[in-house]
C-alpha cells in the first residue's frame, strides 16, 4: 500500500530545507539529503516542488516572511516612524548571532545570475525591503528621507555579517549607531 502524505509534508519539507540551507547554503545541500532529513519519498518531494530551483525560491519566499514580521512587529510597538526604524534595526540584532547571516542576502550571493529564479526573488525583497525602510524614513519628516532610510539598510547589511561573526559584541553598537543616525538624520525636521 502507497504511503499516503501527511497534510503538512509541503510546510515540513521547506522547513527543513530552510534549516539546511541556512546552515550549510543552498548550493552545498542536495535534493537526497533533503529528503533524507524528511523522511519523505522522492516523489512527494519532487510532487511539491518540481525542482530544486522551485524549493528555492519557495524557500526564499517563506523568508521574507520573517522580514515582513519584523517590519510589522515595529509598527505594531509603537507609532513613532523614528522609534520604528530603531525597533526593526533591534529585532534584526536579536536574530543574527549564532547565525550565517540574512538567508536572502546569502542566496542571492549564491546565485550572482540575474535571470535565475533565486536572484529575482532576492532582489525583489531587497527593493521591497530598502521601499519599506524609505517609507518609515519619509514619515520621520527627516529632510533626505530616502538617505535616512538608506543609511538604516546600511546598518541592518551590516548587522547580518558582523552579527553573526561576532555576535552580540558587535550587535548591541548597531543599535546605538542606527540612533545616533536617526538623531542626526531627523534633526530640523517638523514637529510631529
């Protein structure tokens, strides 16, 4: 009798993916492993994702997630554009150490193409992401806006890398930095 698929095989596969290619990168994880991991035949497997490109972009997908909990998690703490940007740079500082870094940015590293599926995936986070960043930054009523958010990315690309080389040493300055640049960057603005 065929082994019937369990209703959350596709969530357990692209989890478990997820964990192996955060920490070995997609490129160094093949689809057996995968499998192996999940204790899942190749035919579900390749059933749910018909490639391994497709489980990567799925897999991408499922980690832009976490940005856009991060980004609502901001605005659900407080009203204050300011206080936001500074609660998005702490929320990424409470998640790099111990870590490779941001999944996104590491794919996309592994796949410099543009014309394949991961990159585009990638960079339309990337653009989504720095959009929602300038977005906060406008309603700072800082002078350069866009600069201000910018500058807020700069410290959150910086925080994936030194955070997870060196952990929370380097971590806990991100966040005293992304002030002094909101402190900077917002002064002369409008009252709010």
């Amino acid at each position: 009798m065929a082994r019937r698929p369990t209703p959350d095989a596709r969530e357990r596969i692209l989890e478990t993916a997820g964990r192996l290619f955060d920490e070995h990168g997609v490129h160094a994880v093949g689809m057996q492993q995968i499998i192996d991991e999940v204790g899942v035949g190749k035919q579900l497997l390749y059933r749910e994702f018909p490639s391994k490109d497709a489980l990567i972009v799925a897999y991408l997908r499922y980690r832009t997630r976490d940005w856009r909990g991060v980004v609502d998690g901001a605005r659900e703490r407080t009203d204050d554009p300011a206080e936001q940007l500074l609660e998005i740079v702490r929320s990424v500082q409470h998640t790099t150490p111990g870590t490779r870094g941001c999944p996104l940015r590491n794919t996309h590293a592994e796949f410099p193409d543009p014309a394949h599926p991961a990159h585009q995936v990638s960079m339309d986070h990337f653009r989504e992401a720095r959009e929602q960043l300038r977005e906060l930054a406008r309603a700072t009523g800082a002078p350069r806006p866009d600069r201000l958010g910018d500058r807020i990315m700069l410290i959150l690309d910086g925080l994936y890398v030194s955070g997870s080389i060196f952990g929370t040493s380097m971590t806990d300055d991100a966040v005293d930095f992304a002030r002094d640049v909101i402190v900077a960057e917002t002064a002369g603005a409008p009252a709010r």
